[in-house]
C-alpha cells in the first residue's frame, strides 16, 4: 500500500477533507478488512511504532477497537482513562498531552468531552499525529468512515460510487458528533442527507448555506423524513442530557420517533439501518429492528476496526513506503 499520498498529519474531522482524501482513507480501510478475517491477525506495519489511547470520556467501540486496531498492525499500545490517572489530580488536558508526547509516541488517539480537544492538541504536540476518537459535539471522523465503509460493503459500491442515495439521520442531532460528521462524509460524497427529530434536537441552522453547504433537509416528523430513503441512521438519545428539556419527556419522544419495522415501510425498498451505539432499546430504536434483517450494527463495530487500522497505519507511515 502506497501511503505517499496522504496529505494530512492528524484526522480531526471529516470536515476540511477533500473528497479525494475521504475516498482514499474509505479505499484504505476496505483493503484492511481481510486482515481482521485471517486467523492470524497481525500485519507487520506498525512494528516500532507507540500509539497511546487516550480516553477521556466512556467508550466501548471506539477504544476497544482502536486498541485491537494498534495491536493487529503491531504497534505497541497502551491506554489511558480519566480515572487512575494523574487527570483525576487536576493535571490539564494539554499537560498530560504534553507529559505522554515526552515519552515519544507516534500517534495520540484523543476522547475528549469537549468540542476541539482535538484540534488543541494538534496545535500544542509537535511530533505527534492527533486522531479524534470524539470531541463533545464537534466530530467523530473514524465513525462516519466506518459508516460510509459499510454502506460501501452492503450496496456492493466503491467508495467514489456512494453517491445519490438518500441517507436520513434520525434524533439527538444539536448534540451529535456522529451525524456532524456524517453530514459531512454524506455531502462529499453526494449523498442526500434528511435530518428528522424535533425542533429543539435538530436546530434549523443544520439546513443554513454556512453550515454544511445548505444541502441538508429537515424534517421534524419521521413519516416525511424517512420517505424514500435509502440508509436511515437512528443516533443515540443523550440521556445524560434530558434535564436540559430539549424534550418533554422520553415517552413522548418513543411516540414519535421511535424507529420501528413499520415506520421504515416508508422507506425505499431495501433500505438499511445504522446505529452508531450504545443503542436505548425501545427508546430512539425498537429492539426488532436493532436486530433485524435490515440492521447493519453489528457490520459497523466489525468495520470499526478496519477503518482505525488504516487511520493509524497512514498516520503512522507517512513518509514512508510501505507494503502491508
Ligand atoms: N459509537 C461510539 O463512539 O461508541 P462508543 O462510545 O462505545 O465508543
């Protein structure tokens, strides 16, 4: 695999990517996908090189595969969380940012509540590659290339053939990194995206020029918003969040937005179901459908580890001519 080509140091976000650039990085993880179907799965080419994990916020997905990820290209990993570190004692974000690059590694992979941890980091570390593994509500890149990955796999298309489908993004959007990133991923590659929820999680600001190039729609209720559509994603209800009152209450919620088998009869034939996880059943999502036919769940936390195997490889190899 030829890493030349890859033109940026750290991955922050889907936005400010070139489509070509988001091709290439969605090229990149579908050849690492055969590695993890090996029954040895290791490649050596990380060999050398430290990845520290840096987890400063709950994660299942992301941290575990990130770690699965370094191990399988044979980097050496090692993850840090909030508690039983020094962060616990008050030491900043940027201090414990700059006590791990003291110990050179070659990649930080940053989880961090606030929206452009990331971005800081990439501006303070000078000779560490920065990848976002979620910055508050700001982006989780890795999860849209996952996302776009599968979507690749089930309609059988390249990544550069992704396009003209109707892709709708159903729920907490004002407090999503996923779906910031996905509208992102989805306007590069000439998706159509519809956002559904109600007026409070889905801000009218979505559909403004400024904020994604003015190519999103908005629905606010899911009968309009999931007509025709090829991909629904469903995100998570932010429980932690509802003493903010961005919705009377979790019930009324379920009543009208809740996806369902029968609300997806609106859809396009053969249409699919993502969820970025962790899911609340029988609240943003009903248990049939989580597990059903139409679900891509389980192909999504598979891709996962693709997609971070090739971030990591290419951060971790620019410069340098490499086969896998
Ligand atoms: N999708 C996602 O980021 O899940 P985790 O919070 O479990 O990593």
């Amino acid at each position: 695999m030829n890493v030349d080509s890859v033109r940026f140091q750290h991955l922050l976000g889907i936005e400010g990517l070139s489509r070509e650039d988001l091709i290439f990085l969605l090229e990149n993880s579908q050849q690492f996908v055969e590695v993890s179907q090996r029954d040895l799965k290791k490649v050596p080419a990380l060999r050398g090189k430290t990845i520290i994990n840096l987890f400063l916020e709950p994660s299942t997905r992301t941290r575990a595969s990130f770690e699965i990820a370094g191990k399988r290209l044979s980097a050496d990993t090692i993850n840090i969380s909030g508690s039983g570190t020094s962060v616990s004692k008050g030491e900043t974000l940027l201090d414990t940012a700059r006590t791990l690059q003291a110990m050179n590694p070659d990649i930080l992979v940053v989880r961090h509540r606030s929206s452009g941890a990331a971005h800081f980091l990439s501006q303070e570390l000078t000779r560490t590659a920065v990848v976002n593994a979620g910055d508050g509500m700001h982006e989780h890149p890795t999860q849209a290339l996952l996302d776009c990955l599968t979507l690749c796999q089930h309609f059988e298309l390249a990544p550069s053939e992704l396009k003209g489908k109707n892709i709708t993004i159903v729920g907490d959007i004002r407090h999503s990194r996923v779906a910031r990133s996905n509208i992102w991923a989805h306007q590069l590659l000439g998706n159509k995206v519809t956002l559904v929820g109600p007026a409070t999680l889905v801000p009218h600001e979505f559909a403004d020029e400024e904020a994604f190039g003015g190519g999103v729609r908005i629905c606010h209720t899911l009968r309009e918003g999931v007509e025709g559509a090829d991909v629904v994603m469903v995100l998570r209800i932010q429980l932690e969040r509802q003493s903010d009152n961005f919705i009377p209450t979790l019930e009324e919620y379920t009543r009208q937005y809740c996806v369902t088998p029968q609300v997806l009869e609106g859809a396009a034939p053969g249409c699919v179901v993502l969820h970025p996880g962790p899911a609340n059943r029988g609240i943003e999502i009903s248990s049939t459908l989580y597990e059903g036919t139409q679900s891509l769940v389980e192909k999504q936390v598979t891709n996962g580890v693709a997609v971070r195997m090739a971030t990591l490889f290419l951060l971790g190899s620019r410069g340098r001519k490499e086969n896998v």
